[in-house]
C-alpha cells in the first residue's frame, strides 16, 4: 500500500460569534431543546450574519498560516470543500487567495458535501506526493446559513455555520502524515440529500424560489441508515487494512451529523468514547468544516499529541464517504487555549 509523505503541519479555524441555540429555534418552529439534543446531540450552532462562505474560509486560513508562522505568499495551492460557495464562479478559492494575499497559489474548489474535505485532503496529498508542490491548504467551509428555510424544522435544527483549514506539507519523518485512505460514492443516494434548484437542472426562477428548490432537501431517515452503515464500515475498514485494533486508534475524528451516528461508528471501531472527538452540542453540522474544526479545536486545547493515530470519518451527500489515516506530526501549541 502506497503511503504519501504529506502530513499536516498546521490547522486553524474561524466560527462566528452569533450563536443560535435550540431555545432561539424552539421560538421559530414547532420543536423543542429536549427533541433537537435527544435525537442529534446538538444544543447550540454558530449563524454567519454578514459575509460569505469565502469570509469563514479565509479567516480559518489566516489561523492556520499564523499557528505554521507562514506567509499566505508561501503557498502553492489553495482548495475549497464547500457546497455553498459564495457563488458559482469565480471558486471560493479564488476568493479566499485574495483575501489573504495567497497570491502564488493556483485555486480551485471541491464538491463532495460533508465528506469535502476529506476528499479535499486526499487530493492534496495527492500534489505533494507526486512532488511538486509543497504547501497546500485544504479547507472545509461552509455557510450552512444561506441555504435553510428556517420554517422546516426537519433540517434547520441540524446546521450551523464554520470554516477550518489545514496546511499540508512534505515530511521527511517516516510513518508521520496521511498513511491511508479510503473514500467512496453511490450517486444513486442523490434523491434522498440535495438542493435541486439553481443549477442547469432547474435553472432560477419564480417556479424554483415558490417551490423552495434552493434550500437543502433531506430525507433523514434514508440518510440516517445508510450513514450509520457507511461511516461505521469505512473506518473499520480503514483500521483493518491498516492491521490496527480500537486500541491503536488513539482519536476518531468524525463528521458531525449526528451523535447517535457518531456512536455506532465508535461502537463498530471498539473505541472507548473519550477517544472520539464530539463538538456537535456547540456547532451543529457545519458540512465541509466538521472534521477540520474538531481537529483544530482539539489541537489547541495540547489534546493531540505527536504520533497518535488519528481516523478521521466522513458520510454526506452524494453519497459519498471515507476514511483517511493520519499519523499525527506536529507538537501541542505553546499556548494552550481552554
Ligand atoms: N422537532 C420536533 N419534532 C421533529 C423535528 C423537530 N425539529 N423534526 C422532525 N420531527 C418529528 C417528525 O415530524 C416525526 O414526526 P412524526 O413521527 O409525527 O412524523 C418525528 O419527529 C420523527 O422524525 P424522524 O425524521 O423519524 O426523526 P429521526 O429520529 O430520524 O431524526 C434526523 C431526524 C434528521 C435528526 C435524523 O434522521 C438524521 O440525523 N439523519 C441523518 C443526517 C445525516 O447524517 N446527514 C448526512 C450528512 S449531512
């Protein structure tokens, strides 16, 4: 099995500060904190309310260029995992490169919903490994915000607003960095999560707006089988290929949809719970910035120590999902934020 010598040297994140809690919603639809926290595990969640998704994008950027002490002239690559750019084109990327000076950097965006950014950091250690490229940053962003009606209580309660970003460089130390992955896609699980309007498919019109095409579409307890069964499965998957038991697994880094997803997966990987990295309660489902924002928030609380193993977890729309493998390869900041 190939291994790539891209590992990740830094990360940050960037969440807005207005937060929605389950009391806000409990005055905006029929529901109630009881229901939301009993069947998701969210309390709360993070709302955008002037700006993009390029803005939480670039600010998680600038954190992670600070906490790697680089310049954003260094980097050789920028790529965006979102499904609400800012607008169709130009790529968020784009966008993000020239908020924060990247101006060296080519840039482009990756749709694959919330399994984003691990394709995205799949991708980009694909660049490193082929040797050309040596500073990449991959980043999950998303305004989850901009496509909610928030009068429909099955989705609104489930999202929030973030964006996290890593930068992947090459090592020279053996074992460290993204040893495996395994992703996947079943476009046949397209009817079931999706937002139909806007695109060539149904082009905006009054038709689209009336018919609320531009929000997202999902039937959660089609999606619920099929991701407690994908997202268990490939990260037992990736552990078995990797010959590692839930005792070598030191953290599981999962998408954050929902804490009864979260832990079927941990029970498949026989993986005590205080192994699994959980801040659903506080954000909700950011989409593309789930995994990089636990693994930031995680890493500046010293929680991640040099050579743990690390599965990071995804399931989204598409379907797609994956599993990738990460030997982790940096020490605990100087300061370490409570
Ligand atoms: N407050 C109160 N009641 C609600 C509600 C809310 N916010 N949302 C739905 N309900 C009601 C439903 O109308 C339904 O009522 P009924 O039985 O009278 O028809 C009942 O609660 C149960 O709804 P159901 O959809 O079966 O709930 P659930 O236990 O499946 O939970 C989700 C719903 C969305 C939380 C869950 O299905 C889920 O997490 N799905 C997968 C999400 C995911 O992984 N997505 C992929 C990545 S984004």
């Amino acid at each position: 099995m190939a291994t790539t010598h891209a590992y990740i040297s830094a990360v940050g994140h960037y969440v807005p500060e207005k937060v929605l809690s389950n009391a806000d919603l409990e005055k905006m639809v029929n529901t109630s904190d009881e229901w939301i926290r009993s069947r998701t595990g969210i309390s709360e969640r993070h709302i955008l309310d002037n700006g993009a998704t390029s803005d939480l994008a670039a600010g998680a950027l600038k954190a992670a260029l600070a906490n790697r002490g680089m310049d954003a002239s260094e980097l050789d690559i920028i790529i965006v995992a979102t499904v609400t750019p800012d607008m169709f084109f130009p790529s968020t990327a784009c966008l993000v490169q020239q908020k924060t000076g990247a101006k060296n950097a080519f840039c482009f965006d990756l749709s694959a919903a919330c399994s984003g950014f691990v394709y995205a950091l799949v991708v980009g250690a694909q660049f490193i490994d082929g040797g050309r490229y040596k500073k990449i940053a991959v980043i999950g962003s998303d305004k989850m915000s901009s496509i909610i009606d928030y009068t429909e209580r099955n989705t609104c309660i489930l999202f929030g607003d973030a964006g996290a970003a890593v930068i992947l460089e090459p090592t020279g130390e053996e074992g460290v960095g993204i040893i495996d992955h395994r992703l996947y896609s079943d476009g046949s699980g397209s009817k079931f999560l999706n937002m139909t309007g806007g695109g060539s498919l149904n082009p905006p019109s009054h038709e689209t707006v009336d018919k609320k095409m531009h929000y997202i579409f999902q039937d959660g307890k089609a999606v619920f089988k099929v991701a407690v069964i994908g997202m268990a499965d490939v990260s037992y998957e990736i552990m078995q290929r990797n010959n590692l038991t839930g005792n070598d697994v030191d953290w599981l880094v999962p998408h954050q949809a929902n804490l009864r997803i979260i832990d079927a997966c941990a029970e498949r990987m026989e993986l005590d719970k205080s192994k699994v990295m959980i801040n659903i309660d506080r954000f909700g489902n950011t989409t593309a910035a789930t995994i990089p924002l636990c693994i930031s928030e995680w890493w500046q609380k010293g929680k991640i120590k040099k050579g743990q193993n690390l599965v990071l977890a995804s399931f989204g729309a598409g379907y797609t999902w994956g599993a990738v493998l990460v030997k982790w390869g940096i020490e605990a900041p100087k300061e370490i934020k409570s």
